[in-house]
C-alpha cells in the first residue's frame, strides 16, 4: 500500500497531536505554568485587540457623519480631510471617550461624594432606631432579646488581637504591599503596550485585514478562506451591534431615571440614576443590582420612599424591557429571549461580567450560522417547506 503525500502528512500531523497530547496529560503543571507564561505574553494584544474592537464602533460612526462627502471631492482640501480622516477620527474617538471619563469624574463623582456623606450621616440614626424598634419588641420575642445580648463586644481580646497582629503580621503585610506595588506596575505596563497595540490596530486596520486574507487563502482551501471570511464578517456585526445598542439602551435607561426621580424628589436622584445605568450594561440582571442598591439607600432615609423606588422601578423596568430593549438592542443581536437567558447564565457561571457581555452576540453568532446551516440541509433534503416551518404566531424561526 503505497501513501500518497497529502495522506502521509495527515497521518504525521496526527502522530503528532498524539504525542503532544500524551505528554500533556502526563505533564499537567508544566503545561499549566507554560500556557500562564503565554498568557502573560499575549495578554497586552489581547486586551489591546478587544480595546480597538469597542474604539472601532464610534470611530467608524464619526468617519461616516464627517468625512463621506469627502469621499468623491475634487477640491485639494476635500482630498486632504479625506486622507486624514483615519486619524482625526481616532483622535475624536479618544476625545470622546476622555470627555464621557471627565464627566463622570468631574460632575457626578462630587455628587457621588455629597450623597455618600449624607448616608453617613443617616446611618446612625437608622441603626438607633432599628435598635429602638428590636428593644421594643425584643420581650415579646425572646429569640430578639437573646441576639441582642449577643451583640456584647469583647474589646480587649479586639485590642490583644490587634496588638498580635501589628507585632507577627508586619512582615506579611509589608511583602504583601511589594507585591500589590508589582501587580499594579506591571498592570500599568500592560495597559500602555495595550493602548499603543490598540492605536495601530486602527490606524492599519484595513491593511491588517488584507494581509488576513492572504494568510487564510494561502494556507487553507478557497472554500474554507471564504467561510472563515463569512463568519469573521458575521461575528463583527454582531458584536458592534450589540455594543452600540447595549450602551445606548443604558444612557436611555438612566436618564430615564434620572428624570423620573428628579420629578418625584427621590433623594440620591443622580447617584442611583448613573448606578442604574453602568450596571445596566450587564444584560437582563445588571439594573436589578442598581436598584437593589438604591433602594436599600433610601431606605435608610425613608423606608416609605424606597417602597416606591422598587415600584417605579419595576414600572420604568417594563417599559424599557417591552418598549426600548427590542428596539435598542433586540433587532441587532437576533437572539431569541430564551437563549439570551442561557447565554447570560453561562457566561456569568464560567466568566463572570465579561462572560456575560461576551456569550450573548456570540451566542448569536452559533445560532446565526446554525439556522443558516439547518436551512440549507432542509433545502437539500428537498423538505417541504410544511413540515418544519413554525405555526403562525409562534415566533420562532
């Protein structure tokens, strides 16, 4: 039996992953410490690619609203502004986004601190009188007289244990601040290479995707090239659409707030609006947080007052799930509602907050090419279009 080339070099690449395979079931924490070098490594690129993924999406909004008249112009200047419009869209963008941090930093952080100090000062008189209200009750039930006895603190064990600390856990504490001190310098280090990585990245993008394309035609079938290409293509969209719509869906929303509490003179109205808003950027859960944490706010203040935050929240929430959300957000991912809840709950379960942005539009993503992919079978199969098409009403595809 004689093998041809294309099926020896199978077999060897085969051979191969065997191999490898072997020896990394049998080595695992060596291989573990050698993909941890790698990650390090490659870590700045990767977090610099996701950077000038979420910088891409404003900045190509800004090139098409400023420079496409510029595109067919015959005037030297016109020429120039359109040559230019890579960078000066880039510097916008990085503009853009400095000024939202500056706003945030200048005008609510004051007024982040103005209610944080109004907490404060409402938290004493909260906890004295829940203390009043247990002490009232606590000889009608027991059990509350028991808890309260049990709050007795022990301040001179605190005050030995404290001591035992200061003397045997100097040391500890101050290896630990070296190493806080390293994390950060080495935080700051990845954060620069990643920001320059993620301006070139933008600054070549169109070159960057040219040279892509030879790579994936070169080395792979044309067939196969072009597929990746479909898919890449898909997975962009998806994930710019989503961004864009996911962000726009939290300002709509914590202005929403903003203006419901400023007219009905809900304390902390700018705090909880902007809270509401940021965690609203986490898909399906994250307003809840925010509202979870404005109301027990209020409720120091005026346990009334928080009953009916929950309840314009509740109201405000139906309206921005049933009205703004569709529309904002729902059109661009195309991910049915059950399978965005699935997405949600693995994502959170393996990555946290960023499993959750990330496994919605990529979620989208395989449910996109799969309906595309069961399509096409059912369309080769010759199936009448009867027997699986959904009843009318159902909403499915």
């Amino acid at each position: 039996m004689q093998l041809d080339k294309q099926t020896f070099q199978r077999l060897l690449l085969l051979v191969a992953f065997g191999v490898g395979l072997y020896w990394g079931l049998q080595n695992l924490d060596d291989l573990g410490a050698f993909l941890g070098v790698l990650l390090g490594l490659v870590m700045p690129f990767l977090i610099g690619g996701c950077v000038a993924f979420i910088l891409n999406v404003p900045m190509r909004a800004l090139e098409r609203a400023l420079f496409a008249r510029y595109e067919k112009s015959k005037s030297r200047p016109g020429r120039i502004a359109y040559k230019l419009r890579r960078p000066l869209s880039l510097v916008l963008t990085i503009l853009l986004v400095l000024g939202v941090i500056a706003v945030v930093l200048f005008l609510i952080l004051p007024e982040v601190g103005r209610s944080l100090g109004m907490l404060a000062a409402n938290i004493p008189p909260f906890i004295e009188r829940a203390t009043q209200l247990l002490q009232q009750y606590s000889d009608q039930v027991p059990l509350i007289s028991s808890w309260l006895s049990s709050l007795e603190l022990d301040w001179s064990g605190i005050v030995k244990s404290t001591w035992d600390f200061l003397q045997n856990g100097a040391g500890t504490l101050l290896g630990s601040v070296m190493g806080a001190a390293m994390s950060i310098l080495g935080g700051l280090l990845t954060a620069v290479l990643a920001a320059v990585f993620s301006v070139y990245i933008l600054l070549q993008k169109e070159k960057l995707g040219a040279q892509c394309k030879k790579l994936l035609y070169a080395f792979l079938p044309q067939e196969r090239a072009g597929q990746a290409l479909s898919i890449a293509a898909l997975s962009s969209r998806t994930f710019a659409s989503f961004l864009s719509g996911q962000c726009l869906e939290a300002v709509i929303l914590g202005c929403l707030f903003f203006i419901a509490m400023s007219v009905l003179r809900f304390p902390y109205a700018l705090m909880i609006s902007v809270l509401v808003g940021f965690t609203a950027l986490i898909p399906l859960f994250g307003a809840f947080i925010g509202c979870a944490v404005g109301a027990f706010m209020i409720l120091i203040i005026d346990p009334m007052r928080a009953l009916w935050f929950v309840i314009l929240f509740l109201v405000l929430q139906q309206i921005e799930g049933n009205l703004i959300y569709p529309k904002v957000v729902g059109g661009s991912v195309g991910l049915p509602s059950i399978w965005v809840l699935v997405a949600v709950t693995i994502g959170g379960s393996t990555m946290g907050i960023a499993g959750m942005l990330l496994f919605i539009p990529l979620c989208s993503v395989l449910y996109a090419l799969l309906r595309r992919t069961v399509y096409e079978r059912l369309q080769k199969k010759e199936v009448p279009p009867g027997e699986w098409e959904s009843p009318p009403g159902s909403g499915t595809k």
